[in-house]
C-alpha cells in the first residue's frame, strides 16, 4: 500500500481483527451490490471508506427527489442522473482508490450469471421479492455468499446466506413469498429514513468482516432491528434439506 493508504486505513490496521492482512484482503476483494437506494447507499460509503479494491454497482434507476429522505449517497444536484453515475461519483469523492464499476442494467436471469461471476461478495439492497429470490439462486449456482437486508417502517433485518459453508440460503428461510399486502414497499408503507442508514452500516460491517475473517458474521442468523423501539434480536436460521436452491438433490 502506498504511504497515503497507510494513513487512511490506519485505524483498521490498528484492530487486532484486521491488521495489515486484513486491510490488504479488503484491498483485494472485489464486493457488487444490487442497489444503489436506502440501503445500498451507507453500505456503498462505507465499503468505499473501508478501502475495497473494487466495488460494483447494479442499478437501472435514476434519482428522484423522494429517494433524498433516505439514500444519501445522492444529492439534490443529481436528481434525474442515474444512480449508478451519481454512486461514483460520490464513492470518488470519499476515496480516489476504489475502483468502481458500474451496472445500470436490471438484474434479470438472462445477465445475474454473468454480473455476480467476476466477485467475491455481494450484497443485496434491491426492494422486491423477484430480485432477492434471483440473487439468491445466483449466488448459490456461483457458491458466493450473499448478504441480503431488508426494511420497512421502523425495522430490519439482516443475514449472511452462504450454504456453500454450512449456512442456509435466502429461500430456505423464506420459501415463499408473503401474500399480496403483506410485505409492503417502501413507497406503500413508508420508512424511517435513519434505519436505512443502520442496516445499510449492518451489510458494511458485515462484508468487512467476510472478507478479513474478523469476529462472528451472520452465517445462520438473523439480525431484526426494531428502531421505534430501540430493540435488537437476533435468531437462529436453519439450512432445509428440501430447499429447491441449496437443499440435497
């Protein structure tokens, strides 16, 4: 690392949990985050901030003045920009060493393969059942852990799904979707626009600790943060042997 880095990431180099090797794994790993909204913007700061060497961004949306509340990785300058556009530029402006790729594209089964194949990590921010099911899937065909959140009103929830190491994946957990009016949108229901900000920090901290081996990461648990209350929980996830995605054939 140059002299520079050295000097910006000397607070990770300084844990015991990441030190130089694992700052120097960060520096090599390669993360792509589906979404560039409420929670894909803080985990996008903070991935960049942390000194990933190579960050992707899927996203087809362009940003409005409704999405401000929320994901702060844009501005009101870039209202009408595409996201993806707006996220690197900002990610420039927080550190010139992250190399970042853009996607604006939607994820779809005709390109997820060959989106998700080039990385190590991904992340998905994405607001719909349609896209986190095909994450999934992707990820699991391509053994790529997958750190998926999700929020609405004043909770969220978080988990690491990697059934390639022993975990369950995200089907397994949610075999299928909830009913229509069950799960609404963010649009439908409303958020709290702070609770983007810590379950998009969670997915960071997560894929920090993914990538460098420090701690415990979420593999088989489940992270739920109630912010009108100020509660956190956290439970147990079990892999099901009849999963259609990872289960045994």
């Amino acid at each position: 690392m140059e002299p520079e880095e050295l000097e910006r990431y000397a607070r990770h180099i300084i844990l015991r949990e990441i030190g130089g090797p694992g700052q120097q794994k960060l520096r090599n790993a390669r993360v792509l985050a589906i979404g560039a909204g409420g929670l894909g913007s803080p985990a996008l700061m903070y991935l960049a901030a942390a000194g990933v060497g190579t960050i992707g961004i899927v996203d087809d949306d362009v940003v409005s003045l409704s999405n401000l509340q929320r994901q702060v990785l844009h501005s009101t300058d870039a209202i009408g920009t595409p996201k993806v556009d707006s996220a690197i530029a900002a990610i420039n402006r927080i550190n010139p060493h992250v190399n970042v790729i853009a996607h604006p594209v939607r994820l779809t089964a005709e390109n997820a393969t060959g989106l998700v194949r080039d990385y190590d990590l991904v992340l998905d921010g994405s607001d719909n059942f349609d896209t986190r099911y095909l994450v999934n899937r992707t990820c699991v065909a391509l053994q790529k852990p997958l750190i998926s959140a999700a929020m609405s009103q004043w909770e969220g929830q978080i988990s690491l799904y990697d059934p390639a190491h022993g975990g369950p994946c995200y089907e397994c957990v949610f075999p299928e979707r909830p009913a229509e009016g069950l799960a609404p949108t963010c649009a439908e229901a409303g958020v709290m626009g702070a609770l983007a900000g810590v379950m998009g920090s969670m997915m960071a901290g997560e894929a920090i600790k993914q990538i460098t081996g420090a701690g415990e990461v979420l593999r088989g648990k489940m992270m739920i943060y109630d912010a009108l209350y100020g509660e956190s929980r956290k439970m147990g996830l079990q892999k099901r042997k009849d999963c259609p995605v990872c289960g045994a054939p």
